[in-house]
C-alpha cells in the first residue's frame, strides 16, 4: 500500500500456492478463492512455451500465489547476441585479460562490440567512450584496508565498517573480511577488464524511457560481473565519467543519515565481497544483459486474445504461519537473542522472542519462532547441570541442538556438547542462552532471518516453491512491482516500505547497472536484466511494525548477511561466435497503471470504481514487458530462454491502488497472449 494508508499494516492474508498441473487440464476445480485483504494476491502462473511458467507469487505484504499451466507450439527459442570473440568457457580467463561486451542504442542501430571498440560512434547517440575522471590505476594504491572510501561519506560508511569488522558474514567456508574485498578491489583496479585502455569504459545510455519522442527503446548493456565489478570499485573510491552517472550520484543523495540502515553500501559491498571468492581465479564470472523494450506501437495484441484459452489450476496451502528460525548468532547480545521467559504451571515454561512469537519446536525438529500465543509444542522442559549449563527439551523430549550449519533443532535424545548452554539474564527481565561447548560455543541463541524452517526455506510450502522475491528458482523472472523508475521513491538508498524500493538492495547487480543512467537520472521503466542474482540473504513474506521489518519490506540481516544458496550454476546463451555463460534467472520492473486513490476501506475491498479504469494500458504494459519481441533483436532468443516462468506478487494493485481481483486476470490474460 501507498505511505500513510492504513491498509499497509494488513496482514490477515489467506495463505495458497497452485501448483502446475502437469497432466491433462481438470475441469472438477472450483474457480480460484477470493483473498478479501489489504493487497489480495493470488499468485498465479501460467506456461509459456512448452515450459514457461508465470508464477503470482506473494509481495511483502501477501502471501498467496498461484501457478496456472499453458501450453503453446513448440518456436525456435535461440537468437544470437552479436559479440565476435571466443567462448569463456573453453579459454580460462586471467586477470588482465578482458572479457566481451556489447552495447546497443536502440533496436534499429547497429550494435557496438568489444571487437569494433575502436570504431568511432558519433553516428550512433546514446553510445560513447567514456573517460575515467581518475586513471583506475592510480586509485588502486589508495584501498587501503577500506577502513574508508572516497565515494561514501564518514558517517554513513563509519558503522558499516566497524559491523563488518565486528561480524564478517560467512560465505563458501569462511567469514569475507573487508581485507578480502580490499584486495579484490586492488586487483581489479589494476586490470584492464574491459580492453578498451583502463582509463575508458563503454557507456551507453539507458536512462531514456522506452517509446518517449526521442529514444526508440531497444538498449542493451552486456557484460561481464567482473566488469561490473570494476564499475563498482571505481564508484566507491570516488571516480566518476565525464558525463556522471547516476550510481555516483546515489552514494551523495543516499548520505546525511539518509539510509539509517546503510543498505547501498551492504548491497555494494556484498557484491563485491561475494565475488571476491568466486572470481578469485581471474575470471569474469557470468553474463548481465541489461535491457529495454521498445513501445507497442499498435493495439493488434488485444486480437491475439481470441486465439489463447486459459488453463485451470491446482491448489495446495502454505503449511503454516510464516516462521523465523532458530539459529546460532554471533558473541553479542542483539535484540533478537533476548528472549522471555514464562512458566506454564504445569512444569514446563516458554520463550517468546522480542518480535512478540513464541519459539515452536515441531517433532521433525525444526525450532522456529511463529505463533503470537503458546501452543502444544511451544512449552519446554530444562535441565540444569553440575557445571552451571543448562539443556532444554521439547514437548516430545528432544533435547535442543545447536548444529554445525549455525541452526538450532530439537531432535535427539542424546546430551552431548551441542545441547549445553548458559543463562545469561537482562535488567529488563530478559534472557539469553550462549552455546556453552562445541563447535558453536560462545555465540548466542538467535532468531534468524524470516521465511525459513530450519535451513529449508522451500519447506513452508506443500508444494516446495520459495516466495518469489527471493527468487532462485531456474529460469523464472522476478517481477519488481514498480513505480516510474527502478528503486523508487527511496532512490536507491536503503529498504523502504514498499517492493520496489527494496528490492534492489538486495539484487546488487541491478542497483549496480544505476551507473548506466545519467546523474540524478535513474533507470526508467520497463527494464529488464538477464543473469541477476540476489546477494542479501533474504526478503520475502509479510511487513509488519515490530523485529525485524520495522515497518519495511524486507530487512537487512545483523549477521551473516550474505546469500548462501545464491546460484553457482550458470546455461549458455548464443553471443553470434561463442556461447557465454548466464545465471538462470532475470530481474524485470515494470509498473501498472495507477489508479487514482480512494476511501481506504473501499480500495481494500475493491469497491471503487477508478480502480477498475485501465484494462488496457495495464495489459500493454505488461506485454511491452515480457513479450521478447519488444526488446532488441539481438537479445530476443536470450529472453525467450531464461524467461520460462514468471514470479510476481500484486502487481497492479496494492501500493498502487488497482483492483486486486482484475489485476490478477490482467497478469494471467496478458502472459498468454505472449507470442513464440
């Protein structure tokens, strides 16, 4: 919902997934439920193309999706990306050595590429070579142990510094220190990524908005996330291009305390500091594609509504309230490692963690913190030891573990070092429990991130799909609900209380590609990037006032922030002369056309009239958006491969006011009539 509406705080949501039917359509399913709610998401999906899915998945403040099948003729799904140079996966790359790219100024010019860097491009605007205002290799000498960097005031950066040294998050193996991403900044400083000379990089424009007067849409930026990363590294030490760029422009518009969270600089740093162990080597890692589409220039897509009939769905239900696992913090006292503690009268007690949930430990073991009263499995039994531990069981008698991958379970029936822990009392009447042994000693019991059953995050729900902001899943595209530009309202700076402003900080690579717009400026929408991947460990579920949220959509972990299940296996995309190596997924925003506010009550209910007002422009844009010939005839095969599934929350509706109801058929109407 908009700020100040009250329906934003709305969380009786009914709670379904619809699953894929794979076998032949049934006709015996009742017509999809009616969610009366604040922002009533189905989610749905459909196929597109032989395996293509559109997946309404819920938004920060829904948690029902649907998933409808859809079945089309079979279409050559391959198109070449003109790069003309050898494929990164057979040649290792080193260091020095620079990888392709290819930019685009629109759909109907000719592509500039790696192998014609040397062509002048005054013919083409919208494409130049930019110059460093600072020579790359001067700046690398200057890192330091990145206990500051030019780009980013002291008193934004200051906290984020000591955190980081304080609690370094954990990734492949071991904790990622400011050290490694120092490092990995001096290297790339030093390097030459893109060969165009270091002290130039290749820009194209991507601000322009698709179908406005003078720009034609059509743009592509692809390269590498080891160029990105070069990018990002010149920014933050504080160098800029001669024509600015609006990534520069964030880290000064985002200072002055206006991210208290200082979520641009976790995301930045995060992505750094996550491919500074995958691309340790010297690689260049995988393929972005950024894109946009072109405007619809004729209304012949509503005849392609006769041809297409939609399929039916399969439900199946969230297995239960949305938890926050258990798990094993840091040393430090936080607040969601206080916990209360109350006696039952019967012998046993219960925890209730500082969010107002009390901790619930299921008979499959997982420990979580979900119900706001005390159930059957919510009251516990301790046991005091000789050396002034403690241990706990649960309702059926299993001892409380802290396990090697940082969970907490209670599941065996054997005491050993991991089930021992130690009181730790708070003025406040508060209590926490440290690990007293094992390899976890000495770091407290903790309420981790939301969304999870104990390491599983796919477990809440009977049919194993993930929310959809938290994307992952292959080939399947995240859908940013937004508004006029990526990030919002919120610039760029920090999560926000709403989608669009707060996805971004966790997908670094698309707050990154803020670079290829000029200052002040900002990515227009519809925009798409191929490849993007999620570097914050979590955002999905619902928002809510108290820990952890605070009233913003999505939160930023205190520890271990990074995401470890962010995707390592990478497809081929055709680039003319070689295949390149792309992550499986895509980041595509897009808005709706909203509608006028109303009476809050009424909107809720989808009662007024203005809501229902825009059909058609709603359906326009949502084909300019995932129709793949909208977009550059040099990326259409990509798209049609890696877009096979849609995931999206109450686009429409929600935060900008349309019905919830028709927004729902608009999605599932507009995705099949997309063609081959």
């Amino acid at each position: 919902m908009r700020k100040g509406t009250d329906a934003a705080d709305s969380t009786a949501m009914t709670e379904s997934l619809a699953l894929l039917n794979e076998g032949s359509p049934r006709k015996d399913l009742p017509a999809p439920a009616r969610t009366a709610a604040v922002c009533t998401t189905s989610t749905l999906a459909n196929r597109l193309r032989n395996r293509r899915w559109l997946l309404w998945l819920a938004s920060c403040t829904c948690l029902t999706f649907l998933i409808l099948p859809r079945v089309v003729p079979n279409a050559n799904l391959m198109q070449a990306l003109r790069l003309r140079v050898v494929d990164d996966s057979a040649v290792g790359v080193r260091p020095s050595m620079p990888s392709p790219w290819l930019m685009c100024a629109n759909a109907h010019a000719q592509c500039w590429d790696s192998s014609a860097a040397g062509v002048p491009l005054q013919q083409e605007p919208g494409l130049s070579m930019q110059r460093w205002k600072i020579n790359p290799a001067a700046l690398a000498g200057k890192v330091g142990d990145l206990s500051h960097l030019p780009g980013i005031s002291p008193g934004d950066y200051g906290p984020v510094v000591q955190h980081w040294n304080e609690a370094p998050p954990y990734f492949q193996g071991k904790n990622v220190e400011l050290g490694d991403i120092a490092h990995f900044m001096e290297k790339l400083l030093g390097e030459d990524p893109f060969g165009t000379g270091a002290s130039s990089v290749p820009y194209a424009d991507l601000h322009a908005q698709a179908g406005a007067s003078n720009d034609e849409g059509g743009k592509v930026v692809a390269i590498s996330q080891r160029q990105l990363a070069f990018i990002v590294a010149n920014v933050l030490m504080g160098n800029d291009i001669g024509i600015g760029n609006d990534l520069s422009a964030a880290l000064v518009r985002c200072s002055a305390g206006k991210a208290p969270r200082g979520g641009f600089i976790y995301s930045l740093l995060s992505f750094l500091a996550v491919l500074s162990q995958e691309l340790k080597d010297g690689s260049h890692g995988s393929t972005l594609v950024a894109m946009t589409p072109q405007q619809v220039k004729s209304q012949s897509w509503k005849d392609l509504i006769f041809n297409h009939t939609l399929a039916p769905l399969t439900l199946c239900q969230r297995k239960h309230d949305l938890s926050w696992p258990l798990t094993v913090g840091s040393d430090k006292v936080d607040e969601a490692a206080r916990f209360w503690n109350s006696s039952n009268g019967d012998g046993t007690f219960s925890l209730k963690s500082s969010s107002g949930r009390f901790l619930t430990a299921y008979p499959a073991g997982n420990v979580t913190a979900e119900h706001l009263d005390v159930k059957g499995w919510s009251n516990f039994r301790s046991e005091d030891h000789w050396d002034g531990t403690v241990s706990m069981r649960s309702n059926v008698a299993k001892y409380f573990s802290a396990d090697d991958d940082g969970f907490v379970r209670a599941y065996t029936d054997i005491l050993g070092e991991k089930e021992r822990f130690q009181r730790l009392m708070h003025e406040d009447g508060t209590m926490s429990l440290k690990v007293a042994r094992g390899p976890k000693a000495g770091r407290f019991l903790t309420i981790g991130s939301p969304g999870a059953d104990a390491g599983d995050p796919q477990a809440s729900w009977t049919c194993g799909q993930r929310d959809f902001m938290a994307a992952g899943t292959p080939r399947q595209a995240l859908v940013d609900i937004a508004g006029r530009v990526v990030g919002g309202g919120a610039m760029l700076c920090d999560v926000a209380d709403s989608q669009d402003e707060s996805l971004v900080q966790f997908y670094s690579e698309v707050l990154a590609f803020a670079f290829f717009a000029g200052s002040g400026q900002m990515l227009w929408v519809p925009f798409t990037l191929l490849g993007a991947r999620r570097y914050l460990n979590y955002i999905g579920g619902e928002t809510s006032a108290g820990f952890p949220y605070g009233s913003s959509c999505g939160a930023l972990s205190a520890r271990d922030w990074l995401n470890q299940e962010i995707p390592q296996a990478t497809e081929h995309i055709d680039l003319i002369s070689r295949r390149a190596p792309i992550a499986s997924s895509a980041f595509v925003a897009v808005a709706s056309a909203s509608a006028d506010p109303c009476d809050n009550k009424m909107a809720v209910n989808n009662l007024c009239p203005s809501q229902r007002q825009h059909l058609d422009a709603d359906m326009e844009l949502w084909y300019q958006a995932f129709e793949p010939s909208m977009y550059n005839s040099v990326v259409q095969g990509a798209f049609r491969q890696l877009v096979r599934r849609i995931g999206t929350g109450p686009w429409g509706a929600g935060a900008w006011w349309g019905d919830s109801q028709q927004s729902f058929l608009t999605v599932w109407l507009s995705t099949f009539i997309f063609g081959d």
